[in-house]
C-alpha cells in the first residue's frame, strides 16, 4: 500500500476516535479543510511541518501514529 494511502487512514482512524471532523482537526492544526480532505485520501504529499501540525491537533505523538497496522504492512 502507498504511505501517503497508509497515512491518511490511520489519520482519518484517530480523527474518528477523537469524534471530531476534518474540518475541525484542520482548523486546530491550522490548515484548510480541502488540504485534510486530500491528505486523508491518500492523495497529499504531506510535508513534514504539516504532519506534526496534524498529529498535535489529533493529540498524538509521532511514535504512536507509527505504531498502527496500515504502516507495519509496509515493512
């Protein structure tokens, strides 16, 4: 599977969990809602500043995000 795929559901996984919208996890990460939209959907090239932007507004840290299913596939 593609990592920007493997990336936007495990990101799409803890937006669910958190029970919040992508429009609300891209306003606390300060990003458009379109941006989200496309990075959940596998199809963003997603920076590195825009990741830790995500990660901190789904309140998790690097290790944990890794740390799924969708990325240990990859190996």
């Amino acid at each position: 599977m593609d990592i920007k795929v493997c990336f936007g559901l495990r990101v799409r996984e803890l937006r669910k969990a958190k029970g919040t919208s992508q429009e609300g996890i891209a306003f606390d990460a300060n990003i458009d809602r379109t941006y989200m939209n496309s990075v959940e959907n596998g199809r963003r090239n997603i920076s590195i500043k825009n990741i830790e932007k995500i990660l901190k507004a789904l309140d998790v840290s690097i290790s944990e995000f890794f740390n799924s299913s969708y990325f240990q596939e990859m190996k």
